[in-house]
C-alpha cells in the first residue's frame, strides 16, 4: 500500500505543477502581449514547452502504475525512463534555440519595458521554485522527477536572469543585458541536462544503473555459500527506483536451494536495491557456459 500510496502522490504533485505553470504561462503571455514584450512572450512559450515536459513526467507516471498484462509483463514502468530522454530532448532544444536567438539579437536589441518584464518575471521565480519543491522527494534517484525537477530548476533560473536583465536595463538603459543573460542561460542549461541526457539515454538502452558496480554485484554472488560460479548476470533499470537482475549461479551440491534464493534475492535488495532477481540455480557446468560470460553472446 506504500508503494501504491507513494505513486498517488507523485503524480498529484505533477499535476499541481503543471496547473500552476499553465496559470502561469497565461499570466506570462496575457502581459506580454499587453506590453509589447518580445522578452514575456518567448518566455511564455518557453513556459509552455516546459508544461508539456512537465506533462510527459506526468504521464509517465500515471502510465507505470497499470498493471502487467499478456502483452506488458512488465507494465508500463519503462515510460518512467523513456519520459526524462524525451524530457532532456526538449531542454537541448529550447537551450539551442534560445543561445541562437540570444546571438541574433546582440546586432539589435529590442527595447523592452523593464519594470513588467521584472515584475512578471519575479513571480516566475516563485512559481517556478514552488513548483519545484512539490517534486522535492525522490528527484535524487527517479530520472522521471529529476527530469521535471531541473525543467523547473532551470526556469527558475531563466525568471531570475530576466528580472536582472530588466534590472540592468531600467539602471543603465543596457539593452544588451537581455541576450547577454539569455545566451549565459542557454548554456548553464545545456550543461545541466547534459547529464540526465546522458542518465535517461543509459537508462532506456538497459545499462547497469550508474550507483551500481556489475563487478560488486558479481563478487557478492560468487561469495554466497555453495557458489562455485556465476554467468549471464545482467542488470537494468525496469522503470523509477525499480531494479532487475538475472543471473545463472552454479550449485553443485545438493542444498535448500529455495531458501538460498529467498536470502540472497531479500540481500541483493538491501545491499545494492535490485529489487527485483531472478536467479537461476544450475548443479553442474552445462555444455557451451563460459563462467565468466556476463553478457553472451549466443541466444537462448
């Protein structure tokens, strides 16, 4: 019920940011066009983009809550890491469109009101920080979170750099401060999503999760009594914080081979937190096993 209970609240939290970043965004894109504002405008539909990111982690999560079925054994706890790829995807972009429209802009810059595009922008900070914190919990180790999580991070980041852009200009008259800090913040989000990029990639490809060494693992079943040999280990991540491991351990002498099984499934959950083993026994070496084959080649 926990478990169940954990993912309930998951996405109510998505759904609450998604509702107060769409509220916002209206807000956003209602001044922008009140104002004439080339900066509000762009920020809304940058705005917009992140609702739709913010939508994905959503469904993603709403998705890894169906049951398996004939056809999805599993579920669908694969959405959880398909979501943060595509999520990352939509950042590189709006990051390389908004540095390219930063450069285009430095021959002329517009001259923008800087007390709405402040005052708007502020309480983009808010919004965007407050909506961040309803995703707090879990965003260390859930690419899903972590990927709506640094969305909302780095448009928090994009609010502040407005408002002093804003600042700046209303001080100085500097209107170059507005693709000055808009080029500044492409790059420190390109930076950023580079590795949930690179995490949610790994992920949807079925690598070892990064927290787990293969080699760790491997030592730590060869170590288990009885244990003469350990082949085909592969380890995945099945969907947010659930973990998959298969392995074949060779087992001569004739034990309680399910009691041996239930210790060393309930250990690999508590020491590394696969949580979900499947080990196979074998009482001698079949024909054709290299004992030190993790990933064979050969098909079953």
């Amino acid at each position: 019920m926990a478990h169940i209970h954990s993912h309930d609240s998951a996405t109510q939290a998505f759904g609450w940011a998604i509702v107060v970043n769409l509220a916002y965004t209206a807000l956003e894109a209602g001044y922008g066009f009140h104002t004439n504002s080339l900066a509000l405008l762009s920020d809304a539909l940058h705005n917009l983009g992140d609702v739709l990111g913010l939508g994905l982690a959503w469904a993603a999560a709403k998705l890894a809550q169906r049951p398996p079925t004939q056809s999805h054994t599993y579920g669908w706890r694969r959405a959880t890491l398909l979501s943060p790829l595509a999520n990352s995807i939509l950042l590189m972009a709006f990051s390389g469109a908004l540095g390219w429209e930063a450069i285009r802009r430095f021959s002329a810059p517009p001259s923008i009101p800087a007390i709405p595009v402040m005052v708007v922008a502020g309480i983009g900070i808010f919004v965007n920080l407050g909506a961040a914190w309803l995703l707090r919990d879990g965003h260390g180790h859930d690419l899903n979170k972590r990927g709506a999580f640094l969305h909302l991070i780095a448009d928090a980041a994009v609010s502040l750099a407005a408002v002093l852009a804003g600042a700046g200009m209303l001080a100085f008259g500097w209107a170059w401060l507005d693709p000055a800090i808009a080029l500044l913040v492409s790059v420190v989000i390109a930076v950023g999503t580079f590795g949930l990029l690179r995490d949610s990639f790994n992920a949807a490809m079925d690598a070892v999760p990064a927290n787990i060494d293969q080699s760790e693992v491997q030592a730590f079943l060869s170590s288990q009594p009885g244990v003469k040999a350990v082949h085909h280990l592969h380890i995945w991540p099945l969907g947010a914080n659930e973990i998959a491991l298969t392995a074949h351990l060779v087992r001569p002498e004739d034990q309680d081979h399910d009691a041996f099984i239930d210790a060393t499934t309930h250990a690999l959950d508590h020491r590394f937190g696969i949580n979900h083993a499947t080990l196979q026994i074998e009482r001698g070496m079949a024909c054709g096993h290299d004992l030190h084959d993790a990933a064979p080649h050969h098909s079953h």
